[in-house]
C-alpha cells in the first residue's frame, strides 16, 4: 500500500468516526456539539483550498445565514448537520435576505455527514447561483476533493480530523449533563460579553480578538472570596482570592484572558522556560531572552455564574470560578506574544521546543 493510500485511509477513517460522534450526540440531544465542529471546518477548508475563512459566530453571535467567511476570496460556507432540503432552502433564502451575496459572491453548505441524493426543489432567484451538485458537500465529497492533494497536505489534513475527534472523543459520554451545562454555559457569557462587530473590525480581530468583548477586564472572583474589594495581593503570596483580568479570546474550552511582563530563557538547543522578570541574566549565559505574555485559560468547568452587574469602583462585570487546578483557577497557563493588527501579526504561542503554534 502506498503512503498516499495510506494516508487516505487514515483520513476515510476519521471522518467516519466523526460522523459517528455527531450521531451518538444528537441522539443525546446535545445538538450544540455540532457548533464545535465550524472551527474544524473552518482549518479544514483553508487547508484545502487556501482560503482564508474566519468562524463569524466568533465575532457576531448567531451570524445570519453562514458559519464561515472569506471577504477576500468572496466565498462563504454554512456548516450543518441537517441535510433536508427546507433547511437548506431557508439558508439560501436568509442569504438574500440579508444581503450577504453583495460581498460573497459563492455559498457553500458543508454537510456534517451524509447529504441527500437530491435537491431538485431548490430555488435560488436570479441574485444568486447555486449548483446543488457542487455547492453543497458533505464528508464523502470533501473525501474526493483532498483525493489529489500533495501527500505533505494530505498529512495536515490528517492532523485535522485527529484533533477534532481526539478532543471530543475524551469527553465522557458519561458526563453529557456536565457538556450539555458547559455548552449553555458558552451560549449565554458569548451572548452577555460579547458585541456585534461590523466587517471593519471583524478583520481587526483576527489578530486581536479581545475587540470582540464588550468589556476589556472581568473581575475573576473565588466562589469562596471574602476579600473583596481589598488589596488582590493575598498576604501569603498566594493567588489572591479575587483578581483583575483582561480578556484575550474564547477557545474551545473556555475563556482565555492574558497577561503580560512576562520573560522566557531560550537555550541552544531551541529548549526554553519561564522565568522570573527580574532575574538575572548572568545566571544563563549564552542564552537568549524573549519578553512574553501569559494566555490563562479558565474552562467553563470551573466557572459557576457570573454577573453583569458592575462593580461601583471599576465598573466591571464578575465571573465566579472555583479554584479547582492546584489553588489556581486556570486549567493551563500558555505563554507566548499578542497578535497585532497594524503588522497582520497573529499571536503566537510556544510548545517546550519553542515551535510556534496556533
């Protein structure tokens, strides 16, 4: 068997798996896991064709009519897991209504598993094309387009579908009433924090995602927090049981905030560490060293509630979390540097190798 085959397969068989995923889900009634799926076929989609899609639910909550956008390739894809007709005819539908065919000038439906055979009573009016047999696709016709593919893209693609079903498939089916309170969860702070964006700054936050928030600091507080609003240094030098921070982004598992002055050491061999701002650099001579920001990641896990009542000295909202990670609220700490809009810079974040990801 050849490497091209191989890889096919491999990829054949992550598909089918996630299709699978999907159907025990919806049979749960936790609908909402095929929201997580856009981002997927967001990398996917860019992967394959070189464009340039943006989630915009990430950037206006419940986007009319599309999941994903490229203003400069003048394309656009609803993502769904409901093939009929009725449903796609209402996509194609809002689509005009909305005036969405004066900057995308080509509308997919992607098809989370099986599409129909057929959808002869489709009607689009002269405002917009639309070819069933080649505009709405779903996994065996992505299957087909990627069948070409160099086997160097091939293997990205791979690692797509891995990521997707690897980070869905560890969440025990056990637990759906902890998913299902987790994607409400994300539902109701996406639509308290954050705003509508016109497409002017849906660009600008690409690279700063914070522009999306209405507010650009939360106070974090402790469910079990009598501190406030005194100092937030805690007398023992521990984290204090309330904080300020500023928001970064939504990830996949809750909400991402970050902060700065922070210092690595990058050794030699490309290895590298956190270390304190002050410290010395004599102590790690012949290694190089790079200012950076933390990215602090708190999982819906371990928000409780929150309230958009502002506080009368800041005027912030609070977000109430228990300190569930070793007496921190974080799930994971990242480290790495902020994107910008000015130099089309997105942000970066380093593994132990000092690789860039993201």
């Amino acid at each position: 068997m050849s490497n091209r085959e191989i890889e096919l397969k491999i990829i054949s068989d992550e598909f089918a798996l996630w299709e699978l995923r999907l159907q025990n889900l919806s049979s749960m009634n936790l609908f909402d896991a095929h929201n997580l799926s856009e981002d997927s076929i967001c990398e996917l989609f860019n992967n394959i064709f070189n464009y340039n899609l943006i989630n915009l639910n990430a950037i206006n909550v419940n986007f009319p009519a599309i999941d994903l956008g490229d203003l400069r390739n003048s394309v656009c894809i609803q993502v769904t897991s409901t093939k009929s007709s009725n449903k796609i005819q209402k996509t194609i539908d809002k689509f005009i209504e909305s005036n969405l065919h004066i900057k995308y000038s080509e509308l997919f439906i992607v098809i989370l598993g099986k599409k129909q055979k057929k959808y002869d009573s489709l009607k689009a009016n002269e405002e917009i094309l639309f070819d069933y047999k080649s505009q709405i696709l779903d996994f065996r016709d992505i299957l087909n387009l990627i069948r070409s593919k160099p086997i160097s893209q091939l293997k990205k693609i791979s690692k797509i579908l891995k990521q997707e079903n690897n980070i869905k498939s560890n969440v025990p089916v056990v637990n759906h009433r902890k998913i299902k309170r987790n994607f409400n969860l994300k539902r109701k702070l996406e639509e308290n924090f954050l705003r509508n964006l016109d497409y002017n700054e849906s660009e600008y936050s690409i690279y700063e995602p914070w522009i999306k928030f209405k507010y650009s600091k939360i106070l974090i507080k402790s469910i079990n927090d009598c501190q406030w609003p005194l100092s937030e240094m805690d007398s023992d030098d521990n984290i204090s049981s309330w904080f300020k921070a500023e928001f970064w982004d939504f990830y996949e598992n809750g909400i991402e905030f970050v902060s700065g002055n922070s210092k690595v050491v990058i050794n030699k061999d490309g290895t590298w560490k956190p270390i304190d701002y002050f410290e010395n650099k004599a102590d790690y001579p012949q290694s190089e060293f790079k200012g950076c920001v933390n990215f602090l990641r708190i999982p819906y896990e371990f928000i409780i509630d929150f309230d958009m009542e502002v506080d009368p000295y800041d005027g912030l909202p609070s977000l109430y979390v228990t300190y569930a990670k070793d007496g921190m609220p974080y799930e994971e700490i990242l480290y790495g540097e902020i994107g910008s809009f000015k130099s089309k810079k997105k942000r970066i974040i380093f593994d132990e190798k000092l690789k860039l990801i993201d």
